[in-house]
C-alpha cells in the first residue's frame, strides 16, 4: 500500500531545538523538484534560497511539475484571492500523488505559517508545512517526510537565528546573473490594519550589516549588475541592530561595491522616509531614481482606520522633497480600494490626491477580508461589486497619467540594464531604465546584462520603445 494511502491526518509538530537527520538516505541520482512561489519579492528570493537547500540535497530543478519528485508550495496570504488559487492548486496535484506516492509535496510561506491546521486538513496529500521562520529545517522535513504516515508540521513563531545556516545558498541567482535579490531585514512592526504580514513574518529583525556587504561583494564578483534589497519595511533597516547604522549607511556602503552597477530596494514605508536617506540617494551614482511609495489611500480618514502614520499631506511634502532633490525621479505607489468604511467621498479624495501627485505608476487592489487583522472586523464592509467598480475608475484614471508621463521621455536618451528577450515580442529585447521603466528595442542577444544607451521613440501606458545608440 502508497504511503499516501495509508497516511493519517494527525499532526506531529517540531520545535526549535530539534536536530537535524542524518541526510545520507538520499538518492542523489536524477531527483528533481519544482517550487510554486506566489506573492512578493520576498517570496521569490526564499524560493531561492530554498532551491539553493534542495539542489545542495541532490535534487534539480524542473518546470514539468508531472517529473518532479518534490513540489513545493512557497504561498502568500495577503489577499483571499491569493490562498483561493493556492489551495485550488493543491488540490490538482493530489492526481500527482495518486500515481506516485512517493511523490513528497510540501507547503511553505506565509499560508503555511497562518494555517497549518487548515492545509492539513483541507490537503492531506500534504507531507509536510514548513513556516516562515525555518527555512533551514526543509532537509530535516524532507527526510522525515520520506518515513512518516503523518503530516508534518514544523512552526516557529519567531525568526530563528538561522543566517549562518543557510547562507551557502544565498548565492542561488536568477536571470543569467543579471540581478539579485538581497534580504536585508525579516519582519514588520507597523501592524497596518488590513495586513496579514506581522502575524506571519514575524517582529522586523535586520540582518548584521558585514553580512550584507559581503554577500553583495560576493555578487559583484559574480557578474551581477543590480541588486534589490529587500525588507517588509526598509527603512526600519538597523533600528534593532545597536550598532549606530541606518538604512541611509547601508545604501552609501553598498554604492562603493565593484561591480554592481543599480541599486534598488522595497518596500519602502512613508512614514520613516528620511531627509537623510533623500540625500544619500541624490548623491549615490548607483541607487536609482525610483521611489516605490505606498500611499494605500488619498483620503486622511482611511489612512488612519489604516493605521499607516501618515497624513496625505505628509506624503505629499515628501513627494516634493523627493522631486526637489532628485528632478528625474519615478514614483510609484500601492493603492487599495474598498477599504471598509470608504464612502465615495472618501474615494473621490483618492482620485483627486493621485490627479495631484502624479504616479508613474500605481499598483491598485480590491480590499481584501483577512481574519486576524483588525480591519476583518471593522463595520461597513464595502460590497465587491462597488469594489470593483472603483478599481476600474482608478486605473482609468491612472493609466491617463503614466501615459502622460511616459510621452516625456520621447526624445530623450535613456541607460538602459538589458535584461533578456521581451516576454511579448521574441524579436525585440527589454530592459529598465534606471527609473524602472521597461524599454523594448531591437539588438543582439549578446547585449544581455550590459547597460545601453537607447533613444525613446515612443511611449505606451506601461512600457517605452526605442533604439539603441551603436556608440
């Protein structure tokens, strides 16, 4: 009988001190796994880090999940829509098991970490759940998983002094080494009320600042050209590390760095946008121009039942510093629709606010009901078909500017980081200015990771186009 059909459902649950197995059971020849990552930055770059641990067992990566002998699940819990199509998934994959039952499937991330009872339950076929805090207990799961009848669930609710463990796979890169993602801080302590995030990535925790640098240098060295530093709050960076170093400093070291030639971050909160950290920017020749700023609402009334910090003004006095400081800075921001409690007038000022500022672009979102945050409890619930409604009318309004903004630079002479073949046109390449703008242009393959010189001769809602200058 397949260990699937045999399985039981109770749950046996792991502890922080539990050591790790002896490894050697593996069968190193022609395993293969694939990853399912949803969500943010900070999911894709676990995802990397947990290739880097797998590939380090033996196994290979594969895109045809149907040959894979381990699939992962890394999820994302900020929006119901999210865990809808996740556990959708989930549930395809139990055919996968069905015919091989030693098929291992494994669920991690910030689903993982909220609901590990319900996966198990709703998801049987599930060998094991793995947490946010304690990626580096994936071996130990997956050797367990391999002699257990049970679903495994192994838990921390705090982030685990875990850095030296797993730092050999940091080096895991994506896009031909191009570009890398670069975890410089764990956690969230801003408790915005609509956010799942504190309750399960845990209190911010900064990783040592040496320990950054070298695994920047370490990139350098390896032919990356951009590196994103990636946080749920950036510039919360060294509040609790004692040592006297902000945000700011870690930019103005990583600029010096051979080799890297952008630097970029996110997610950048409002509320603790320094002076000084406007300042490094304008002076660094390598951060880029890109300010990602979520203002979530352009109404005073919802940022505080938000509890984001900041009033609409404030931001917009930080907009101008930002515009005053760096002229040619793009700015981008998250807005949601729909929050509990919004009354057209209450969008109306969200319109009105974005006609203000002027976005580059906007990322937009239906509010979504999450329990366990204090916003699921709120009274007046928006209707989803209002909902809806008000997100058409905010991306009507917010294409018309980006477009706006994008006719600007025709004209205009742009570096741009080649990053590949377009996704939409074989033919063409693509690439980013420092602004973040995507850049489609014609040119040789061999141009990939180099920084060009192309002149824009046309503008669109979400991309520029051009041609390259041979010189």
């Amino acid at each position: 009988m397949g260990k699937n059909q045999s399985k039981k459902t109770n749950l046996l649950f792991f502890n922080n001190e539990t050591t790790n197995n002896d490894l050697s059971i593996f069968d190193r020849a022609n395993k293969k796994y694939t990853i399912l990552t949803y969500g943010c930055q900070m999911n894709e770059r676990d995802s990397e880090i947990i290739g880097g641990i797998l590939e380090g067992l033996g196994y290979q990566p594969s895109e045809d999940i149907t040959q894979a002998d381990l699939i992962l699940f890394n999820t994302c819990s900020i929006r119901d829509s999210a865990e809808r199509k996740i556990y959708g998934k989930i549930g395809e994959i139990k055919r996968l098991k069905n015919n091989n039952p030693d098929l291992i499937i494994g669920v991690a991330g910030c689903m993982a970490q909220k609901d590990r009872e319900k996966i198990a339950k709703k998801a049987p076929h599930v060998d094991f759940i793995l947490g946010t805090n304690n990626l580096h207990k994936l071996p130990e799961l997956i050797t367990r998983a391999k002699n257990s009848k049970e679903t495994l669930i192994d838990i921390v609710e705090e982030r685990a002094e875990i850095e030296n463990e797993i730092e050999e796979n940091r080096s895991k890169l994506t896009t031909q080494k191009i570009k890398a993602s670069v975890n410089i801080m764990y956690g969230c302590n801003n408790f915005c009320t609509y956010c799942i995030v504190p309750y399960v990535r845990g209190r911010e925790k900064s990783r040592p600042f040496k320990q950054i640098i070298e695994e920047i240098e370490q990139l350098g060295k390896e032919g990356v050209k951009e590196v994103t530093l990636l946080g749920q709050n950036v510039n919360s960076y060294g509040k609790d590390l004692g040592e006297n170093i902000d945000f700011a400093d870690l930019l103005a070291a990583i600029d010096n760095i051979p080799g890297i030639e952008r630097i970029r971050y996110m997610t950048s909160h409002p509320r603790d946008f320094s002076d000084k950290l406007i300042q490094v920017i304008k002076n660094s020749s390598k951060v880029c121009e890109h300010f990602h700023l979520p203002i979530q609402s352009g109404c005073d009334k919802i940022l505080r039942d938000m509890n984001r910090g900041y009033t609409t003004s404030q931001y917009a006095i930080l907009v101008e510093k930002i515009r005053q400081s760096n002229p040619n800075a793009s700015i981008t921001t998250d807005i949601i629709v729909g929050f509990p409690g919004e009354t057209e007038e209450d969008f109306e000022e969200t319109l009105n606010f974005i006609k203000k500022i002027k976005f580059d672009q906007a990322y937009t979102f239906i509010y979504s009901r999450r329990s366990g945050t204090p916003a699921a409890n709120l009274p007046n619930q928006i209707p989803l078909e209002t909902k809806k409604q008000r997100l058409q009318q905010l991306i009507s309004v917010q294409n018309e500017i980006s477009l706006e903004l994008n006719k600007n630079y025709i004209g205009k002479t742009v570096e741009v980081l080649v990053e590949g073949t377009s996704k939409n046109n074989p033919e063409k390449l693509t690439g980013r200015t420092r602004t973040n703008k995507i850049v489609i242009f014609s040119g040789d393959q061999q141009l990939t990771g180099q920084l060009v010189m192309v002149k824009i001769d046309k503008a669109k809602t979400w991309t520029l186009e051009g041609k390259i200058l041979k010189d």
